[in-house]
C-alpha cells in the first residue's frame, strides 16, 4: 500500500482497517492490539476520532450508524461533519458493548480504495 502524502500514521492505520466494514470498537481494538503509538484507548480516542473525521472529509471513509449489526451498509445511516465528530468525542462509541445510539461502522469508499 502506498502512503497518501499529509495522512497521519494514524489515519493511514484507520483507512488500512477500514478496507471491509470496520465497526468503531473494533478499529479501537486494533489500534490497541497493534501496540502502536498510545497504549491506552483513553490516549488513542482523539487521535482515533481526528483521523476518522479527516479520512471522511476527504471522501475516502465513509461512516454510517446501524441500530443491529451485522446489517446491510444501506440499512445504514450516513454519519459525518459535525455529528460524526461529536459522535466520535465519547468513549462509548469506541467501546464494545450495546451501543446507546446505534453503532457506528466505518467502511472505505471508491476513492479511499483507490488511495490504499
């Protein structure tokens, strides 16, 4: 995979993981399981959380919420601007578990596709 020039380390792990559906907790947990820059969720969230609003911005990740999962990726509602990065901000989202609101599943578009 080559590097897109101006991604961080981060947002190149998060559009790497987001090749298939890529459910928050889950893309947390491999952060994690990387044993990449920060060790603990606490610390990766806002980098986590800026990475994904950035991939999305760009058109190269697409995020969308499910209230069940596994689901169709239409069945889905699109989550992104400011929803999405006040979505992203609470640790919950990234925690595995029933989530409050719905679960939100990142998945990389045509163009993130491209870029990978």
């Amino acid at each position: 995979m080559t590097r897109r020039a101006g991604l961080t380390p981060m947002a190149h792990f998060v559009l790497r993981a987001s090749d298939g559906d890529a459910p928050l907790p889950e893309l947390a947990d491999a952060w994690l399981r990387a044993g990449k820059q920060q060790s603990r969720l606490d610390q990766a969230l806002p980098a986590l959380a800026r990475a994904l609003a950035d991939l999305v911005a760009d058109g190269l990740v697409e995020v969308r919420r499910f209230r069940t999962w596994p689901a169709g990726w239409d069945g889905g509602a699109l989550v992104d601007g400011d929803r999405l990065d006040a979505d992203t901000r609470h640790p919950g989202t990234w925690l595995p578990g029933p989530a409050r609101d719905g679960l939100l599943v990142a998945r990389l578009t045509a163009r993130g596709r491209e870029h990978r």
